[in-house]
C-alpha cells in the first residue's frame, strides 16, 4: 500500500509519553497497592492480577480443580488466545454460537450445556451477554466472564465481571495500559485456591517493567498519525501472511508488571468520561448510518455498552472487503476481527462447523473507528466515506 500519513488507525492505543514515564516510575515501587478505585467501581471483591488476559483465564481454570480434559463452552466469535488457555489449563473448548449482537446464544449454550463442564462468556464489543438466561442454563455449573472488552458495561445496573462466578479483564484494551490481567473472585468459595495460583506466578523483575513500558509506548507511538500509515501498517500488511499472528499457543504464566497496574489503579479513576465520549461518537455513526442497508450494533434492553469497538455487518464477504478497501484508500483503516477464528479454530482446536451463524458474522462484519481521541471532524468523515460506498 502507499504510505498514508493521515490515515485514522482501526484501534486506539493511548499510551502516551507521559504514562510512560509514570510506568517507570511504578516499577520501582513498593508495598501494596491501592485498590479502593477497582472497590468504589466493582465493590468488596477479591481482585487479582496477571500479565496478561489469557493467563488470567488460565489461573480461574486451574483454581477450578477440574477433572483433566473437561469441556469448557466458549463463543466461537472470539480471539484465538481464549481457546489457548483453555487449552493449557488442560481441557477441550467446546464451541458454541453467539447471536446477532455478538454475545452468546442461549439456545444454542442450552443444547450443549450437558456435555460442559464450565461456561466461557464474552462480553464482546462492550455488549453484555444476558447473563440471567447464561446462568440459568449453566445451572450449578461455574460461569465465567470474558470481560476483555467490556470495562465499565453493564448488565441490568450492574458492572460486567461481577455477574458470574469468576471474571477477567485485559487491561491493554480499551483503557491502554500496556498488559495485565485483572481477575474478579465473585464466588468466595474459588477465593483461596485462585490465591494458591497466584502464588505459583513469576514476579516480573524491574528491568522487565522498565522494557515492557519502552515496547507499549514504541508499540502505541507507531499506532498513531503520521506512522501508522507510513511504517506500521504496510510493514504488518507485508508480514500477516508469512506470520501466523492469531494463534500463540504456546505463553508464560506470569504476575502483573507493576506499571500496567499503577497506571490501572490512576486511569480508571476518570475512565469513565473517555467511554461516554466513544458512546457519543457511536451514536452518532448509528444516526448518520441507520438509514444504509447496514446492520448497525444496538444496545440491548436493561444493559449499558461501553462501546469498546464498533461493528458494522454487510450481506456478503465480498461487500464487506470491497467497502474495508474503498476506506482505506479514503483515510480510514478498518478491521475484519476475529474472521480468520473459525478456520483457525478448525485445524488447531477441534472446531466441528457447528456453528453457522458465527462463521457468517465472521465473513461479513467489519469494525470502524470511533475512538474516544478522534474529533468531530474525523467521525464525521468515517460517517461520510461509509455513507458513500453502501446503500
């Protein structure tokens, strides 16, 4: 591709200078941290913490003490690193539908419950799932929340990762904080044993911290105008065929470097004005498209979407990557998320095509921007330019 100094990046990574220099500065502190901004947000709770969203999903599995082999239901829509974990936690992903806002099927959950021993829910794009139907399904079974995406979401006045028996969060979405993964312990009964993995965790040293700081702030740097159309995207265009990029089977289990957590514990604090800002240019993209042949994301009754990212579906694979072009070529860089997961999914984790509507959202759905840093300007122009190519 030509070089695009102007061109608006799919995702947005802010992590800037000044948190950069606050992550160093955090990793040579000591003593306990202050965890009353995660208490006044999620309540008493027992939080924990990894290096990264997977390992957090890992340890709950572990701490489950589940018979080796089990089957753990899991959307199929979803990054490839979920099924990782499971996977070396020792068990089999068990893949199961979502419906047309991206969350679990129910009717689908409730054919295959009978064969699982653990429920994976995600609530993908910051769209909680239902997790009243979720629950009543699972019956006595652990239900755990894949909260990656949605920070600050809510389900029926209630904050996603406080609904099931356990939850995680990744920190490098959506808040920007380099890595980490934080767990919630809603069921006092996994609180011991989820401490127990925790202490079989490697503790990042503070060299560690000081390179991961310096890679996130290069990483987010080269995220942003003018480098990402200049170096960052064609140089990962030119790799993504040669480097499989979605399925890292093979990861370390480690603790949180304390960076990520500082900067945790200091952003969250006035997060949520960043998310009512990415909710204001959402609806705007809903208004300015509700008249396309598009299907737009909706926010479903008794919930509140934090908007992580903004997904729209086209009828065909072909409209989809015709329209993903026509954007870029116009100054707005789009993502096919999570398209490649089903055929991943089928040659490395057992997938068995039993899940038809997943894999058609997958050929169909593209992500556009709407970041909490874009302008007026700049969502007005990812409106115009969608607005000009679909119908």
């Amino acid at each position: 591709m030509k070089p695009m100094p102007n061109l608006i990046p799919r995702f947005n990574l802010d992590y800037t200078f000044k948190d950069f220099c606050y992550g160093v500065k955090s990793a040579f502190a000591s003593g306990e941290f202050d965890l009353s901004p995660l208490k006044s947000i999620f309540g008493e709770k027992t939080f924990l913490f990894t290096s990264y969203g997977r390992n957090s999903l890992y340890v709950i599995l572990k701490a489950l003490n589940l018979p080796k082999g089990s089957k753990v239901g899991v959307p199929l829509y979803s990054c490839t690193v979920v099924f990782d974990a499971i996977v070396k936690a020792g068990h089999i992903p068990c893949f199961v539908e979502i419906d047309d806002n991206y969350t679990v099927d129910p009717h689908d959950l409730k054919e295959k419950i009978e064969d699982l021993e653990v429920v994976v829910v995600i609530h993908t794009f910051g769209r909680p799932t239902d997790m009243d139907k979720i629950k009543k399904i699972a019956g006595d079974k652990p239900v755990i929340e894949d909260c990656a995406h949605s920070l600050l979401s809510e389900y029926k006045g209630m904050k996603t990762g406080t609904l099931g028996d356990a939850s995680f969060f990744s920190l490098a979405k959506y808040i920007s904080v380099g890595g980490g993964g934080m767990v919630i312990v809603n069921n006092d009964g996994l609180a011991d044993r989820l401490q127990k993995e925790m202490d079989y965790l490697k503790k990042p040293s503070v060299l560690n911290n000081i390179k991961h700081s310096f890679i996130v702030y290069m990483r987010s740097l080269f995220y942003h105008r003018p480098w990402f159309g200049l170096f960052a995207l064609p140089i990962g265009l030119s790799i993504e065929d040669k480097v499989d990029l979605m399925t890292k089977r093979s990861f370390e289990v480690a603790s949180i470097n304390k960076n990520d957590l500082s900067l945790m514990l200091k952003k969250i604090v006035v997060f949520k004005r960043k998310v009512e800002i990415q909710r204001k240019n959402s609806f705007f993209l809903i208004n300015e498209l509700k008249d396309t042949s598009l299907r737009l994301p909706y926010e479903s009754k008794d919930t509140y979407c934090n908007y992580y990212l903004f997904p729209i579906r086209f009828d065909s694979m072909e409209e989809r990557d015709s329209v993903s072009d026509y954007l870029r070529n116009r100054g707005v860089d789009t993502s096919k998320l999570y398209s490649g997961t089903p055929l991943k999914s089928e040659q490395h984790y057992g997938y068995k095509r039993d899940c038809p509507n997943t894999e058609n959202i997958a050929d169909t759905i593209l992500v556009v921007p709407n970041h909490y840093t874009l302008g007026e300007r700049e969502i007005v122009k990812i409106a115009e330019h969608v607005k000009g190519v679909v119908k």
